[in-house]
C-alpha cells in the first residue's frame, strides 16, 4: 500500500487480518473498525489538546457503546416471551426475580 493517508492500516496489520480471516467480510470490518478506532482516538486528543477534556467520557460512550450484559439480555428475552410462559403455567416473576439478584 502506497497510500498516505492517515487512516490506512499498516500493511503487517492487514496481512494479520488476511490471515485470521474467516469469512469474505472480515478484512473489510477489520478494516472499517481500525479506521474508525483511529479517528476516535484524533478526536479524544483533539479534545485534550483543546481544553474539552471532560467531554471524551462521553464522546467515548456514545461511539463505543457497551453490549447489553448477558444479564440484561436475558432479562429482555424474558420480557417477550413472559405471556408465553404464563400460558404454559409457569411463573415469569420467579424467573425475573433470579435474572435480577445476578450480578452484572
């Protein structure tokens, strides 16, 4: 790769994802996903630089948000199929009770 732009991954870093790829997408994600990476990271030192250092918690939260817990999914799939369960005689509180003392 001859392109000096500077978002382009560095070849090591693309022949490593050539030959960890699975599937026809995965280089491209990768890719994408880098990219992206090193653009969040231009903009949290740009804030830094410029006095905005208190924003980057939450410019980091809203653009790398966290998946769901295995708890909190749980909890939902619970949710939608609570009438279901009900119907068959069992008791969804008794399963959200149990969902809801887990830790996170």
């Amino acid at each position: 790769m001859t392109d000096n732009h500077p978002i382009t991954p560095p070849p090591e870093l693309v022949h490593q994802w050539i030959n960890e790829a699975t599937e026809p997408f995965y280089v491209p994600t990768q890719a994408a996903r880098w990219g992206a990476d090193q653009e969040l990271m231009a903009c949290i030192n740009w804030l830094y630089e410029n006095g905005w250092g208190q924003a980057v918690d939450g410019l980091r939260d809203a653009r790398r948000p966290k998946p769901p817990s295995l708890k909190a999914q749980a909890l939902c799939h619970l949710e939608s199929f609570a009438g279901s369960i009900k119907t068959l005689g069992m008791d969804s509180d008794l399963i959200r009770r149990a969902l809801e003392s887990l830790p996170n």
